[in-house]
C-alpha cells in the first residue's frame, strides 16, 4: 500500500528531543535552592547538534504548542561551553531577553538568527559582541529595538527590570552610537532588515570587508555608492522595498560578483521608480554570474515582452532564447529562481527560470509562499489568498506542499491578523473530502494543532469561524481525540459570550455536540467539570428570552442529552442549573418543535435512569407534564418511547416513593400500557444505544410490570430492526439470561411473556446465522 503524503514518522531523535524539553527536570535537569533554579546536572555533557537542537525546538514548542510552558533560566543551560556546546542558533520574537543573550555569551556560536525579538534592547547588541570571534552568520531582521537604549539609568549586567518599567522606558529610548561591527572578522552573511532610519548603515557596516552576503529591507540609503567596497566580494544583496534611484542602479552593476539580486518592492503604488526595459537588460548585461533574480512589486515602464501572437507559439520553454521577456534573452543560462509576484511579467508564457513566484498559476504561487512567509507576511498573505482561490474554485494539484505552506505560515505568524484569516480559511478548503484521501494522519494532526493555534490566540470573528469550520471537515471525535480536552476547552470558551455571532455559535454547538457524541464516560465527565452544562442552558436561556428555537437550540438540548448519558454527575449539573425549569419552559414556548421534544426527552430519560436524582422528577408537575407527552406522535414514536422511558424508571422505584395524590399511580400506569401497544414494533429509530445495561435492570422486577413491558418492547424493536447491530450487544451484555427471568416472574403480562420469547428467538437467530446479509 502506498503511504499518503506527509506520513514519514517524526525521527528518534525529534521526539527524544520534545520528550526532554517537556520533561526537564526528569530527564537532564534538577531544581536547586529555594527559587526552584533549573541546573543541568553535573554528569551531562551535550554536543552542539544536540545542544543546536534542543534550543531551536524549545523555541518552535514555545510558539506551537500551547500546553508547553516557557522555562525561566533555561538558557543558563547553556552558560558553559565545557558542558554544551552551542553553534547555531534561530531565536524569534519577544520570548528572547537580553538575559537570555548573556546566559550563552561563552559559546562560540557561528550562526545567529534573531528575528523579530521586540524585547531586545542595546544591552543584548552589546552581548552580540561576546560572539564576535567566531560569528560568521547574523540575522537581526525586524529586531530594530536592539539598536536603542533605554533612557535613565543603566542597569547592571545581571538586573533585570519588571515588564511595566521596562515599556515605559522603551518609550523614551535613544540610539545607541557606541555600538559597532569592529573585530567580527569572520562575519560573511549579515541581515539588517528593517534597521531603524536613525542609524547610519554606511558607518555601521564599514568594519566588515569581507561580507559575502548582505539583507538590507526597507533600509534608508541616501548615499549607496559605499555599496561597492563590497563590489568584488559580494554574492547576494537584498534590498527589499529600499527605494530605487538611479545611483543605486548604477552602484548595483558595478556589483559583479552579485548570483542573487533581490530589489522587489511590497506593493507598485509606493514607488517613484518605474523599472525600464534598459535597467532590466543593463542588470542581465553586467552581473553575469547572477542565478537568482527578484524584481517582484515593480511597474514595468516600457513593453519588456514579445507580441502576443509570438509569446502563444509553442510549448512554454525556459530557454532564454525563446524568453518572451526581452531583456531576459540575453541571459547565458536560465535562472535558478526569479521573482516575478505582483507584477505583469509573470503571466507570459516563456520564463527562463526553473523556479518563479508570480500569481499565474499554482506553481507560482505556492513558490511565493515558500519565498516570501518568513520575513515578508504581508507578500505570502496575498499568495496564500490566491491559493484558496484555487482550492476553492478549481483543483489544488499539489495537495502535500500546500498545506504544508499554509500550516508554516500560520505557525510563524500566529500574531498576523491577514495571515491568520487568510490562512485559516485556504486550511478550510485544503482539508475539505475531495482532497481527504491524500493526507496522512500526521498531516491533519498538524492542521488540527495550527487550528487550536489560531482558535487560542485569535479572538476574530473571521478567524474563529474559520477555524470552526475547519474543525468540521474531521471525523469527529476520532479524529480529534489527541487534543479532546483542549477543543473543548476552546469551544466553550468561543461559546461563552451569549450574544457571540450567530452563525460562529451554530457551528460551534454543532461540533460540541459532535465532540460527546460516541465518547467514553471518563471523557463526558471531564467536559462536564469544563462547565459544558452550564454553557449550553445559558445558551438555551438566550434563545428562549429570543422567542428562537433554531439550531443552536436543537442542538443545545442534543449536547446535553449526549453528555449525560450514563454520566450521573452531568445529570445532576443539569438539574442544579434549573434545567427542568428550561424544559418546562421550552415546551410551553415550542408546543410543536418535534425535533427538539425528541432531544429534551432523550435527556430527561439519561437524568431518570440515575436512582439518586428520580425524587427530583417526582412531582405532580413533571408527572403530569410525562404522561400527557406519552399521546405525542411527535418524531414518529421517540417522544413517547422517551417519555414512557422516564416513568418507567420512575415506576421501577415502586408505589411506596409515589406521594402525591394527583396523577394517580395506577392512572399513569395505565396511559403508558396505552401508549406501548399503540407503538409500531417495526420502527425505525431515532437513537443509538451504547449499552442496553439501563434497560435491563427493568427486567427482572415485579413492582411494575409496565416498566418492565417498555424495556421488552424497546429491545424486541431494536434486535428486529436493527439485529446485525444489537443482537450481538445484547448477548454479550447477559441480556438473554435476564429475559429467561421475565418468562419465570408470575407477575410477568403474558404480552410481556410472548415478546420476551421473540427477543430470544431473534438472538438464537442471529447466533446460528451471523453471516446473514438479507437484512
């Protein structure tokens, strides 16, 4: 059988490495003094793989796994380089404290990845100098904090300051001049991107001459010619919505070394630039070496392309030669890569490059994707709309790939609204049956994580419903069991706000239903103690202040019949929370909601079959209020198969707990003998018994011999209709030997006799013939 895609299992060493991180204490760590300290113990010595490893992971189950809780001092871990070993690092957003930069200031790290990490300020600048011996890689993209220093007094190298001081002194902060590149000679690859424009970048970059690779986003240059000290060295520059003048196209061709050349800009509206045909073909002319190219987001001024008769001859080819962009025809080779997103150029038919993002088709959108979600969400956002437009309208035939895109981007931009939306909603169609039989188990345990994701940090209205509806393509609950309880937890919560969008609300009923529907005992007990009953009566208090009976209402009731089945303490929750009253009123208000009689009933029969709460539901109101409904041809028989269901509990106890003088016992009796011989026995039904355990306690009784004719009855309906199914329940659960007792009671009806012989005969039936497919 071929596996589906994305089903390689996690490596040993991946899950090792998780196990550890979450279970520190038990595996590498012990707690020292009175604060508890985290201290690696004496006897581990970790090599840098290892040491590489556990910290990039502990930084992406930070940001993905909600149940896993930071580790105050866990980069003091890593302090001593005889111990740990520490080379290559990605760390990102505001978890990173300067503290956590000096805790690790002896490593000799050759690799430095901090990206967004708004917390940082000049002190950890100044510990980047620590690894300046060694660093050859160093990305400070989005970290434009780390260039300031607060104002007021400076703080020694171990203080640290609350969290309120440490905002109201980055409000007053000022550059810090005093920092500089001098003695990082092994430096090559450096990213600035989105360096603040009060810094000089020109002074700042002059002590690294021999720099090979350098990011310089939405960088101010008043004065790019500095750029050519670098010009017989440098082999990749990006300058990503830098604003291009003709100097700087001047300075970028005297860059002859240049293989990868990124000017491509957000959006064309914020550009006095106009890209030329000349420009382009000036930039193919000189940098020779170049295999990587993106121009994406610019105006192209003049026609760069061949008539349109010429560009539809043949098949699309990627020799330059035949390139329907002119400039790109003089190129020796095609491109490894070109950018071509937002921009016109994209939908011609002959490219040369082997990879291309653009908005042309599939390809070259999940190519912008991949390029363009780590440091540029507000580019892959707009991709990752055109692919739900694609999965929406027409066929995703590269099911794997994108939704492995989608679930990156989510991950690393859970704080962006436009991704988060955008990207929760292309999930929805992803996920959806036609693409089902494709993805593997892993794979849609990956998209149910980044959906909770989204679900916990986004309250948005778009968002959630999204999220919900994503939730809704799964088998559930199979297929959610690995996160039960905190689904539920989610869910809940969503539903807590009474007056919370209609339709998010509607979905989110729905899927808690779903939830306790076909789950064992222990689980509806737990989500009971969540407030699950409570919720769902708030929300069946609303809509009856609404006058509503809808579908949040329907399935309300239908939650909580499903969580209280065989679960007392959910029974007895829902007669705590004024329940009955809700029932009484509910049918007073919605005389004719068949549907919702049937759903009330069934939750009244889980509360009757628990012995401790029936007192509750004797009274002359409840008992009158059952044996009326016991004539209702509401939903064919399940009302009054219900109703005759609860007072067959409530007859079991016998006469001496019946009190009240009106309705009579015998009265009651008699309307439900009544009702069971109106029933057909052929029936087909509207429920679903997990265990017949409830019924067959009603057999082998004679205080009331009508209780004990309903459960005859229900089991004689249930083995003829539905035999290949409850047949063999009954068996197993010793239902034929309680019924040989009915046949021995002299207290026994004869009718109850007669039916308690067919239930038998269809068990021995089935047993003698259990390949019998003419049901």
């Amino acid at each position: 059988m071929a596996s589906k895609a994305g089903d390689d299992p996690d490596s040993l060493m991946s899950l090792c490495t998780v196990f550890c991180l979450k279970n520190l204490r038990r595996t590498m760590c012990y707690s020292e003094g009175e604060q508890n300290r985290l201290q690696l113990r004496p006897d581990v010595f970790l090599p840098g793989e290892i040491c590489d490893r556990l910290v990039n992971v502990y930084m992406d189950l930070v940001h993905t796994d909600s149940d896993f809780e930071p580790q105050d001092g866990f980069f003091q871990l890593f302090s001593d380089p005889r111990s740990t070993r520490l080379t290559r690092l990605q760390l990102r957003e505001d978890l990173v404290r300067d503290r956590d930069l000096e805790a690790i200031g002896k490593q000799d790290l050759m690799e430095l990845h901090l990206t967004y990490c708004s917390r940082l300020t000049a002190r950890g600048l100044r510990t980047l100098c620590s690894f300046r011996h060694s660093l050859l890689l160093l990305s400070l993209f989005g970290c434009s904090s780390v260039f300031f220093r607060k104002s007021g007094a400076p703080l020694a190298a171990g203080e640290d300051e609350d969290e309120e001081d440490l905002e109201e002194r980055l409000q007053r902060h000022t550059v810090d001049l005093d920092f500089s590149f001098q003695g990082f000679n092994r430096l090559r690859l450096l990213n600035l991107g989105g360096l603040p424009a009060e810094l000089d970048v020109e002074t700042l970059l002059r002590p690294l001459p021999a720099l090979t690779s350098l990011d310089l986003s939405s960088v101010h240059l008043p004065r790019p010619a500095f750029l050519t000290q670098w010009s017989e060295r440098l082999a990749s520059l990006v300058l990503y919505n830098v604003e291009l003048t003709e100097e700087l196209i001047h300075t970028l061709l005297q860059m002859s070394r240049l293989r990868h050349l990124d000017i491509s800009r957000e959006n064309q509206r914020t550009s006095k630039f106009k890209m030329t045909r000349k420009t382009l073909s000036s930039i193919v002319q000189s940098l020779v070496d170049l295999v990587s190219l993106d121009i994406s987001g610019h105006i192209m001024l003049d026609n760069c392309t061949v008539p349109a008769f010429e560009d539809a001859v043949g098949r699309p080819s990627i020799e330059p030669c035949k390139s329907s962009i002119y400039p790109f025809q003089e190129l020796k080779r095609p491109l490894q890569f070109l950018g071509l997103y937002n921009t016109m150029l994209c939908n011609v038919t002959h490219i040369p490059a082997y990879k291309i993002t653009g908005s042309k088709n599939e390809d070259q959108i999940l190519n912008a994707i991949e390029a363009y979600t780590e440091q540029r969400p507000e580019l892959a956002h707009r991709a990752i709309n055109q692919l739900f437009d694609i999965a929406r309208i027409q066929h995703c035939s590269q099911l794997l790939r994108a939704l492995q895109l989608v679930i990156t981007a989510l991950k690393t931009h859970k704080y962006d609204k436009s991704i988060q939306v955008t990207g929760s909603a292309a999930l929805f169609y992803l996920t959806n049956t036609e693409y089902r039989s494709d993805q593997s188990v892993r794979l849609r345990r990956q998209v149910i994580q980044v959906v909770l994701n989204g679900m916990e940090h986004y309250q948005e209205v778009t968002v959630q419903r999204n999220c919900c509806l994503t939730l809704c393509n799964f088998s559930i609950p199979e297929e959610l069991e690995f996160q039960y309880h905190r689904v539920n937890l989610l869910l809940l919560k969503i539903l807590e706000p009474v007056r919370q969008d209609e339709s998010i609300q509607r979905i989110a009923v729905h899927l808690c239903n779903a939830l306790v529907c076909q789950v064992d005992n222990d689980h509806k007990e737990a989500v009971g103690k969540m407030g699950f009953v409570k919720t769902m009566l708030n929300l069946i208090q609303k809509k009856l202040q609404d006058r509503m009976c809808d579908q949040v209402m329907e399935f309300s009731w239908s939650a909580l019949w499903n969580i209280t089945d065989e679960t007392p303490d959910n029974c007895q929750m829902f007669l705590e929370c004024n329940g009955m009253n809700l029932f009484l009123d509910c049918l007073k208000e919605f005389p004719d909601k068949q549907e919702l009689h049937r759903n009330m009933l069934g939750l009244l029969g889980n509360v009757a079959e628990v012995k401790a709460l029936r007192p509750q539901l004797l009274t002359k109101q409840f008992i009158t209020v059952f044996s009326e409904l016991l004539d209702s041809k509401a939903d064919g028989i399940e009302v009054s198969y219900n109703a005759c269901g609860v007072l067959s509990h409530i007859m079991f106890d016998g006469p001496e707990v019946w009190t009240m003088e009106e309705p009579k016992r015998t009265h009651v009796m008699d309307k439900m003998w009544a009702a069971i011989q109106s029933w057909d026995v052929s029936s087909r039904r509207n429920i679903n018994y997990r265990s017949f355990e409830p019924i067959l306690r009603l057999l082998p009784q004679s205080s009331a011999p009508v209780s004990q004719h309903w459960a005859t009855w229900a089991l004689y309906n249930l083995v003829s209709v539905y035999s290949s199914k409850y047949c063999p329940l009954l068996i197993k659960e010793g239902g034929v030997i309680l019924l040989q007792k009915v046949l021995e009671l002299e207290s026994s009806h004869q009718e109850t006799k007669d039916m308690a012989r067919k239930v038998m005969e269809q068990c021995e039936n089935f047993k003698e013939d259990p390949m019998d497919t003419s049901r």
